[in-house]
C-alpha cells in the first residue's frame, strides 16, 4: 500500500506542466538592420543583407490542401469518388492488374452492430478483420444513398495468400468470400 501511495499522491498533487515559449518577433529582423545601419552609419547597413521574414517562413499550403480534400469529401465524410468510402476507412475494389495490397471481403452487413459482431467473431478466430464503410448510392434514377458496411480481413501483400485465405474463411465460416483491392 505504501509503495503504491508513494507513485499515485504525486500524480494526485503535481500540478501539469505548461510549457511558456516566447512569442516570435516578427521584427526581430528589422531590428537587426537598424542596428547594422547604426553601427554602420550607412542606410543599406553597410551592405549586410538581412532575409526577409515571408522568405524565410513561408506561407503555408496546409489552407490549400484542406480545400483539396474537402472536394473529395462529402458532408457525411464520405469520398465523392466512385467507391464512396467513409474517410480514413480502407477503400475496398476490384482486383486490378495493377494491385498490390488484397484484403478477403467475407460480407457486407446493412446494420453496423451486425458488422461488429461478425468482425469481432473473425479476430476470436485470429484473423486481422476490419470494417470498411461504404454509400450504397442505389439504383440509377433512385436517390436512396444508404451506408454499408464491410467486413474484410487484410492486409495481404500477395494474390495467391489472399486466394488461399479467402478459401479457408469460406469454408470456416460458411460465406462466400472474395479477394478484393485494398487500399487508402
């Protein structure tokens, strides 16, 4: 009980740390040059060149890719692009010639809770299993957007594992499995 009292009251009674850095001088190069200039008696600071401070610390572009990303992202969060995935999510298509990353898609489950259970099912079995959501956009002509969701085990770096798992989950847990795409 000591031992354990003498490693919590000092957390209990310690106040959090506060870090007080400084302000930037944003004048501290005109500063500088006046100085020169004294020093000097000459206007241009006897030929010192000083930086200027936009030069120096740019502008950033972080306002400019937020933009980017906010027209590829819809109200909800998902992408506006054709595979409608839920931001941050991983994006399962297709295999294509061009794949490199596969994931072995089990199911896809109208209710979230019924994708938890099914998820947490596969990782008890020891698979890295996941959920991967998606808007059903419908029908064409139909505006009856409706959120899906996935579940996958993955990531796979080869077809052929991918292929030898997705049979292996089939039979283990009676679904009819498919080696998809996944990526970011």
């Amino acid at each position: 009980m000591v031992s354990i009292a003498s490693i919590v009251l000092p957390m209990v009674f310690d106040e959090p740390t506060r870090h007080n850095l400084p302000e930037p001088d944003l004048g501290v190069f005109a500063e500088a040059k006046l100085e020169a200039e004294k020093a000097s008696g000459q206007p241009d600071g006897g030929g010192i060149e000083f930086p200027i401070y936009d030069e120096v610390v740019p502008a950033s572009d972080v306002i400019e890719k937020v933009q980017q990303l906010r027209a590829k992202v819809d109200s909800k969060g998902f992408s506006t692009e054709p595979h409608r995935t839920l931001f941050g999510e991983p994006i399962l298509s297709p295999v294509r010639a061009k794949s490199s990353v596969f994931a072995v898609q089990l199911a896809t489950f109208v209710q979230l809770d019924n994708a938890r259970s099914f998820r947490e099912k596969l990782r008890a079995g020891g698979s890295e299993a996941f959920i991967s959501s998606f808007l059903d956009v419908g029908r064409k002509g139909k505006n009856d957007e409706k959120v899906r969701y996935r579940v996958a085990v993955g990531p796979l770096l080869s077809h052929t594992d991918a292929e030898v798992l997705r049979d292996v989950l089939t039979k283990k847990y009676a679904v009819d499995a498919l080696v998809v795409d996944m990526s970011q």
